[in-house]
C-alpha cells in the first residue's frame, strides 16, 4: 500500500474492447441548381443522417477555403449529431462571377477517418436585357417572373433575349413632323438592372438656353406632351380670351405654330434633328419591363441615322448595348413666305406649261411700253436650325424654240475621242428682264431675307416669264445663332416647301415663277375689253363688242320727236382702265350720233389709287362734241353721253320698206374713235337698234258651233304685245284664205265629199276693227283671272288691283265688260302692268252652211298674223248649239 504496511501481491485482469467509427450518411449529394445570377443568392438543403447509436459531430466546409466563384452559407455549419440523429442544414448559394460552377462542399464527421460531402453545380449569369420594340397598339409585355424570384420558376430556363432590332422612325418624313416610336428593355434576369440611354450624335442640349435674360431650364421641366398620334403630332393650345379658334384649321394653325416654337429648344445643337427620351436612366427590377418612349424632331432634310447606346451598369463592370436609329427627312426648311404683293399659287386653269401647276408665283403687274421699271419685294424665311446659303439664278421661260444652233465639233490629239457641242442661239439664252437683289446670302438659323426683283422697262409688248432659282445649302454650325423664340411675325403666312433635290442631300432648289405683263392700251365699255394692239394704225374692234342703242319707231318718228331726235335716243358710256397703268387718249364720234355735254362722273365700280402727284380723279375736257380728251389712272373710269340723230330721210325708207322688210331689225351704225398717246387708235361701232312692235292673237281659229240663222253668238279674242312697243293694229279680211281642213287626194267608193265652206265675211263682225295696244302686256290667263279683293293694299297704292265687278247696279256683268275696264284703265303709270286688248266677235249665219273665214290684223312697223273663224248655220231649232269662244 501507500504507507508500506502491507505487501500486496499483484493482480491482473484481462480487458477486451471493440472501437467503432459512426456510421452516417449524407443526401443528396449532387446539387444542381440550373441557371442562377450572380449576387442573387439561391436557397437548398442537405440532410444528415446517423445510422448507428455512437453520437458524432459535424461540420460543413469547403476544402481548400472560400472560393472566388461563389459564397456558400449554411445556417448550421458544425453541430453535434445524435444516435439515429437527423440533421437538415438549409444553404444559401451566391454566384460572385459569371461561368459553370462545379465544386466539392466537404462534410468532416468526428470519429470516422473519411468525410461525407455533396457536389454543388451552377450557371451563373449576368444581367440579360431583350429590346423589343412596340406597335402603336401593342401592350406592354408582362414580367416573366415575380422580382422576388431569385431564379426562373418552373425549373426551366428563361428564355434568350432576340437579336436587336433597329428602331425605324420612318423613311421620307415630311419636314417639322415629329415622330415617336415605343420600346421595351426587359430583364431576363433575376438581378435589378441599372441602365441609361443616350444617342450617340443626335442628341438634346442638356440645357435649353433661354432667349433673351431668361433664366435657363432644362428641357424635361419646359415642355410636356400630350399622347397622340405619332402622324398627328398636335398640341393642345391653350385656349383662352383673343386666343381662341372657333375653326379646325385655326386650331391646326396655331398647334402647328407652337409645336414649330417648341421644337427649336430640341434642336438648339444645331444638328438638324435629335432624339428625345422622357426618361433615360432608371433601374430595371429583377424580370420586369421598362417601357420607353424615343421622339424625333427635324427641322432640316438628311439622313439622321444614329445609335441609342443602352449603358448596363453591373457593379464595377459597365456594358454597352447599341439599338440602330434610321430615320430620314425630305423637305427644305427655307421656304419662300407668302406675305408679298402679287404672290400666288399657279392654277390649272394657268396659260402655261403643265409643269408650272402648284409652284409660287410673283405677278409683277401690267405696265405699257416705256413705263417705269417694275419692283416687288419677297422674304426667304429659315426655318432650320443651320445657317442656309442661297444662289439666285434667273432664267427666262420660253415657249418654242426658234432659230439655228450653233454647233461645233472638237477631236483630242490621239484622234480616238470627238466632243460635239451645241449651243442655242438668243430665243432660248436672251437676257431675261428680271433682275434679283442680292443674289447670293446667307439666312441665320430661324432668320429671314429679303429681296428685291426688278422688271425692267423692254419694247416688246407681251407676257414675260421667268422662273427664279435659288440653289439652297446649309452649313453645318453647332453654335447657331437662334433669334428669340416667341418671333412669330414670319410665320402667320409661311407654307411648307418640299424643294428640289439638288446634287446632294444637303442641297435643294426653290423655284419661284416671275410674271409680267406688257400690254396694250385696254379700256372696258360694258361688259368687252377692248384693246388696241397695232401701233400708227386703226384697230377696229367687231361688232359683236359695239356699243348698242335702242329706240322705238313710233316714238323716234312721232311728230313731236321729228324736230329734234337727239333728244329721243341717248346712251352714257363709262370707260374704265382696267389695267395698272394711266391711259391718256381723246373721243371722237362718227355718223349719226354726237356727244351730249355732261357733268364729271366719279369713278364707278373700283376704288381708284392715288398717284404720286396726289391727283386723284380723271380730268377730261373739251365740252362740245367734236371730241373730248380723257386722263384715267389704274382701274378709274369715267362716263360720257352719246346722242342718236339720224337723218330725217330714215323715216320715209322704214315706211317704204316696212312691207318687204317686216319682222326686221333696223340698225344705224356709227363709230366712236379713241385716240391714244401712244399712237393707237381705236374704232368702236355704235349701233342703234330701232324696236318695233309685235303683236299676238290669242287664237289661230276660232270655232263658234252651230248658231241657228235667226240668232247670233258672240266670242272674244285678245290681242297681246309683248315688246315695250306700242302696236297700232288694223284688221282686214282676206279672200278666198278661210280654208282650214286640208283635203284629201284619195277617192274611194262610195266617198262623199263634203261641201266647201263659205267665205262670207259679212256674217262675223270684228269690234273694235283697229286700234292701240301697248306692252308689255300680262298673259292671256293673268288678264281673265278673278282674284279675291286684297284687303291688305291700300287705295292709294300705286299699283291697284284689277277686279271683276259684278252688281245689279253697274253695267260690268260680263267677261268683255271686265277686260275691256283692265285693259282701258292699265299702264296709269310706269309701274302699272299692261292688260291685253279684248275683240269681240259676233257669228250670224244667213242659211244653213258652214262658214269659215280668214282675217289678217296688221301691225304698223311691225307683224301681221292671221286668225280664222268658223261657224255652222242651221234652220233646226234642236241642232242650235252656239259656242262663245273665250280665251283662257
């Protein structure tokens, strides 16, 4: 023992032992977790299991340490595992770079000498964006995925972004039209994707200066748009008080106008165009859409293709997508303003070739040979954003060419070549007469130009044409000069001018047509323009355009207009200028008319310009009526008086001659001779149309029935004359004429021809056999009618009513009576219609016999006409079945 007291003897015990390793397991061993994105950490769990009663430890690592690839956490790394203990460790995966992941994760079991472990694999990848672009009506595409996905649902691959496709904003876009076109980034991925969006070359000035000492803004804070079309490109004005437009075209007008405004402080760069996004930067969210919305604006003509670089920023790694931009613009921005006397659009009823249809034009005016050069003045406005450079080049418009050519042939040293040249004489190469000032210039951006066209004075009487070329190109200048944005002076009259396409897409022609006219001395006498072209020569104008006068016979060759005629038949003429030019020339009668004295007309029917003397009116003098002189400045007239004073023999010729000549017109000619400075002179025919009369039955035949020969019956007729000359009639019978069935040639058996007719005048009696009717008369049914008694015409009007009276206590009982009260107490004043005149005719046969009878009732100075009148005798009182013709 421990103190030596006692000696122990030794033992000894036999042991035996049996060491054991933990049995475990570990599931599963091969994690595929398929197509994860880096920095989105992606969640699975390993189970542990013990099979055995020993109680182990675990622990979960890397061999070799951390990895570069990618970050793996557990939420229970090491830990103590019973027996017939399971462990289930949740992970965490996070991809740090793009590539295939393929590693080992070691799990160390205490007590055994080979540890567990599971095999991770993974695709690990970046932001992926896809651009799509968007239709007009075509929605936005929905997110594939919610953004708290950290991996494409449905254990299924998402899907591969399209190629990129160029965004076209259209190919030959009018000038000024603003486009826009809708895209969308999508992310196909589960990582917020950071980006902004510039272009390349045509972009917005970051700040917008403000013209004049405004402050500066940018342009996001300066504008807003509304959503229209992408063709329709209006903003919606604000209307209020003077500003409102009640029209559709004032409201285009002024939505144009301020969208042309608008659109300089996108184009401030002086580029020509530029695109526009309302937002360029932002952060995609894992799987979502981003919609975008790309403008153009344009305000000068070219090819504005360009990139839209799309900037990924993906921590400290920047990638750079590209999207084509095409878009290209016709048109030319310099446009001739319409705010210029004598400026128009060429019609298609225009004398001149078809190509000069729809193209501006400058009428010069109308001058006379050797008048004063005439000037107009016109502006160039410059609705671009670059400096525009114009050349003039004016040639002269010819219709036909005539003449030789001068040809000529040239041959180079090696004989191998011949060059021929030809070359027009001057109908096609003479000088025009126009001339422009200056010729060449330079228009600012937004600027205006004037100039000046001069037609000079030329001996050639006629129309010059000329077409005005101006050869346009701009100059590329990124720091324009831009006047202030609010001046709109230039733009109440400006047009949209497409231009000429020149050698080059920078290069334009506009063409503007000048026109001038040398014409002859033309004065207006009624409704003809009469115009005298021949020089030291008479120019006889047709008498189709004579200066007609009208008189009537019975009045010109009444005894109390025999001794002074010129008193009965008289004209005033106005003489207008219808030109821009003062005319000077002298009046001169021949034949047999004279000039009235009159006093001085003003100028009827225009407004007259006042001259540079400040003489206003025409002056003409000389008040006999050998001649006077007249002085009319553009578009004035004035008047004179011509008097007819024919012969006295004129009288006893128309009386003569009025039984062969019936029906005729008689007319006296004279001339009138206008004498101008220049040397022309003009002869204007003057006829005198002497009216007769004309006068109307109001049936050819008047049929009475059958009358017994102890009565009579009665009929009226009525005599009208539609001419506002007086017929003094007379009535006669005509023998052998009462003829009025026609017979017939053919003769059958039996044919019982009739008995002839007997013409007996003595059995139809004419009252009144001659007389006065005056005319115009009213119609045949307006004289018979009975209208009712207006009550609302006064008694004193000036134009009474005719009534039919009917009363026991007048004689006006019949038809006759009452036709014969109209036409009696008709034409009381000028203004009172005229009534026909009623005849009454009685029918008393003498035996029993068919009657028929032709009377002529002539006219003096004019008509006759025939009526015939029929009727049947009879001794049989039942057979008297008398007819009372009327008219109606």
């Amino acid at each position: 023992n421990e103190d030596n007291r006692f000696e122990l003897h030794s033992h000894y015990l036999n042991l035996r032992g049996e060491v054991q390793a933990p049995k475990t397991i570990m599931y599963p061993m091969k994690i595929n977790l398929g197509q994860v994105y880096v920095g989105q950490p992606v969640k699975f769990s390993v189970t542990i299991e013990n099979l055995c009663n020993l109680p182990t430890k675990y622990k979960l690592l890397r061999p070799g340490g951390e990895s570069s690839l990618y970050k793996i956490t557990f939420n229970d790394a090491k830990g103590n595992l019973d027996a017939k203990g399971k462990v289930v460790v949740e992970c965490q995966f996070t991809a740090l770079h793009t590539g295939f992941i393929d590693d080992v994760i070691s799990n160390k079991i205490f007590g055994t000498m080979t540890p567990l472990g599971f095999e991770v694999k993974a695709q690990a990848k970046g932001v992926l964006l896809e651009f799509m672009n968007l239709r007009d009506d075509e929605p936005t595409p929905q997110p594939l995925a919610k953004p708290t996905d950290t991996q494409f649902p449905g254990n299924k691959k998402p899907p591969e972004p399209r190629p990129i496709e160029p965004i076209v904003m259209g190919a030959m876009i009018p000038l000024y039209e603003r486009r826009w076109k809708r895209f969308v980034i999508r992310n196909l991925s589960a990582i917020p994707a950071r980006f902004s969006l510039q272009p390349k070359k045509f972009i917005v000035a970051e700040k917008v200066k403000k013209f004049g000492d405004r402050s500066v803004s940018s342009v996001q804070s300066s504008v807003t748009f509304h959503n229209v079309g992408s063709n329709d490109a209006i903003i919606v004005p604000h209307e209020d008080g003077a500003n409102i437009f009640n029209s559709e075209a004032g409201k285009k007008y002024i939505s144009a106008s301020e969208q042309r405004l608008e659109d300089r402080k996108f184009l401030y760069s002086g580029l020509g165009a530029s695109y526009y996004l309302e937002v360029s930067d932002g952060v995609i969210p894992p799987w979502g859409v981003h919609e975008l919305t790309l403008r153009a604006f344009n305000d000068i003509p070219g090819n504005y293709d360009d990139e839209l670089e799309c900037v990924l920023i993906e921590g400290e790694v920047s990638k750079i997508f590209v999207i084509p931009l095409k878009m290209e613009v016709l048109g030319c921005p310099i446009i001739i303003e319409k705010n210029t006397v004598g400026m128009t659009d060429v019609k298609k009823d225009h004398d001149g070739p078809a190509d000069m249809i729809g193209k501006q034009m400058i009428h010069m005016g109308h001058a006379c040979v050797n008048s004063t050069p005439l000037v107009r003045e016109f502006y160039l406005k410059n609705n671009g954003s670059k400096k525009g450079k114009v050349r003039w080049d004016v040639r002269s418009i010819a219709s036909k060419a005539n003449g030789p050519i001068k040809f000529s042939v040239s041959v180079d040293p090696t004989g191998r070549k011949v060059k021929a040249n030809i070359q027009f004489w001057e109908d096609l190469a003479k000088d025009s007469p126009f001339l422009v000032e200056p010729s060449k210039s330079i228009i600012k951006p937004y600027g205006r130009q004037k100039y000046t066209v001069t037609l000079s004075k030329t001996d050639v009487i006629g129309r010059e044409v000329a077409k005005l070329t101006a050869a346009v190109s701009f100059i590329d200048d990124t720091a324009p000069i831009v006047q202030a944005i609010d001046d709109t002076s230039s733009m109440m009259t400006e047009t949209i001018t497409t231009g000429r396409i020149g050698t080059s897409n920078n290069k334009f022609l506009l063409d503007l047509l000048l026109e001038g006219h040398f014409v002859h001395p033309t004065v207006t006498i009624g409704d003809f323009n009469l115009v005298a072209p021949l020089v030291d020569s008479i120019n006889f104008v047709p008498e189709s355009q004579a200066i007609i006068m009208e008189s009537q016979a019975p009045i010109l060759f009444s005894k109390e207009a025999a001794q002074k005629f010129s008193d009965v038949c008289i004209k005033p003429i106005t003489i207008l200028n219808p030109q821009e030019a003062p005319l000077m020339f002298t009046v001169a009668i021949e034949g047999p008319y004279c000039l009235k004295e009159t006093q001085q007309n003003q100028p009827v029917g225009k407004l007259r310009r006042v001259p540079e003397n400040g003489i206003a009116s025409s002056q003409h003098s000389s008040r006999n009526s050998m001649g006077k002189s007249f002085h009319l400045f553009p578009n004035e007239s004035d008047s004179l008086t011509i008097a007819f004073n024919p012969k006295r023999a004129l009288r006893e010729s128309m009386i003569a001659t009025m039984g062969q000549d019936a029906g005729q017109s008689f007319d006296q000619p004279g001339t009138m001779i206008l004498s101008y400075s220049t040397g022309q002179l003009l002869h204007v025919p003057i006829i005198t149309k002497i009216g007769t009369p004309f006068l109307i039955g109001s049936s050819p035949r008047v049929y009475f029935g059958v009358c017994h020969v102890t009565q009579q019956c009665e009929g009226i007729i009525m005599l009208s004359n539609p001419t506002n000359v007086q017929a003094s009639w007379s009535v006669s019978h005509i023998a052998g004429g009462g003829a009025w069935k026609k017979s017939t040639a053919i003769r059958v058996k039996g044919f019982d021809e009739k008995v002839p007719d007997l013409d007996d005048p003595t059995v139809f009696e004419i009252t009144p056999n001659n007389g006065i009717v005056r005319g115009p008369t009213v119609s045949v049914s307006a004289a018979v009618a009975a209208p009712p008694k207006d009550f609302n015409r006064r008694s004193d009007s000036i134009v009474p009513q005719r009534l039919v009276q009917s009363s026991w206590a007048t004689n006006t009982l019949s038809l006759k009576d009452s036709l014969d009260l109209r036409h009696q107490d008709s034409s009381s004043n000028e203004s009172d219609v005229c009534y026909p005149m009623p005849l009454t005719v009685k029918f008393s046969p003498k035996k029993n016999s068919s009657y028929s009878c032709r009377f002529r009732f002539s006219c003096e100075f004019g008509n006759t006409f025939d009526v015939v009148f029929q009727g049947e005798g009879t001794y049989e009182e039942h057979l008297h079945k008398p007819i009372s013709p009327v008219p109606k």
